[in-house]
C-alpha cells in the first residue's frame, strides 16, 4: 500500500471560500451541504470591460443582462465572467494589479437578498475591488459561499447549464482548492 501527504495553501488557484473564512462563527467548508454544490449556472459578461477593465457589477449590468436572458433564478450560483483567466499563462502581470474587475457590493447584495442565490464565483482573484473587501466581507459574514480563480466561463452559456463544485470536506477548513464544472444543456 502506497499513501501521500500533501501540504498545501487552503486559498490558492480555484478555491472556495466558506463564511468561516471571514466569519469566525460561520461554516467551515466541512459543513456546506451537499446539496449545494450542484446548481444552476447563470454566467455574465460584463460588457463594459472593454472600456473600464476595472470595472464593478452594478445592479445596472444585472438588470441589463436580465433584459437579454431573464430574471436571475432563485437557488443558483452566479458566475461573473471578466476574461481574467486567459492571462494567466500569458500576462501573469495583470494579476498584480489592483483593482481587479469585480463585484460591486450593491450587486452582490442584490443577487443574495432580491434574486435569492446560493452561492456566487469569479475569475478574478478577488471578489471585489475595494480595499476593505466590502463585497467578500458581507457574503461570507451572511453565511454564503464563493469560489474565486474559476477558469472557462467563457466555454458556458449565460443560462441553462449546472455547475458542479467540489471540495474536500476539510474538519473546520476556512478554504480549499476547488474543482468546478459545468454541464451543459
């Protein structure tokens, strides 16, 4: 019989972060349920990236893409897609800069409590582009979870596909590597 033990950073490359991570009393990513970690899929471009690479997602830009694929379902996990992980092997300098494109709090506010998601990602290496990190503060203080660093957002469609998010159920883990996939219609 043959084993390894590894040692690795919790938050590096695709990650979830838990409300433990920022909430002392919140889950760890041991106690997420199960059933969350398969959804439906709803992925945004934001369009104004071409103009403003630092952009925020504002109410503005969800209402806009609700226009074009309806409203935002109850019970899904919301992806924002900027166009970040095609650098990544090819302009690792863009992922020094600050600020990242983002999440506004405002749109993440609205997603949780107006559209009733469970969980949201990004391909940013942050949720938003404050210093304070207001975004990523509030979801993970108001027991919700997220992954960052996703990759291939792009190969998806804005509505109609799951996403499949896993995780080692670490006893008390504040964060993880993560995979996720999506299956399409």
């Amino acid at each position: 019989m043959r084993a390894s033990v590894y040692s690795l950073v919790g938050e590096y490359g695709a990650h979830i972060d838990p409300p433990a991570h920022f909430d002392s009393s919140g889950s760890t990513i041991d106690e997420l349920p199960l059933k969350q970690m398969i959804l439906p899929l709803v992925v945004d471009i934001t369009p104004v990236l071409a103009k403003d690479p630092n952009h925020a997602l504002t109410v503005a830009d969800i209402q806009d893409w609700e226009l074009r694929h309806g409203r935002v379902p109850p019970g899904c996990f919301t992806a924002l897609r900027t166009g970040m992980d095609k650098d990544w092997n090819t302009n690792a300098q863009r992922f020094e800069r600050y600020p990242f494109p983002a999440w506004s709090l405002a749109a993440i506010q609205f997603l949780y409590e107006q559209r009733h998601i469970i969980a949201n990602g990004h391909e940013s290496l942050d949720t938003d582009k404050t210093k304070s990190l207001d975004s990523e503060k509030w979801l993970l203080t108001h027991g919700h979870w997220q992954i960052e660093a996703m990759a291939h957002l792009d190969q998806v469609p804005a509505t109609g596909a799951l996403i499949v998010v896993t995780w080692p159920k670490v006893r008390r883990g504040l964060g993880f590597p993560a995979r996720a996939f999506a299956i399409l219609p």
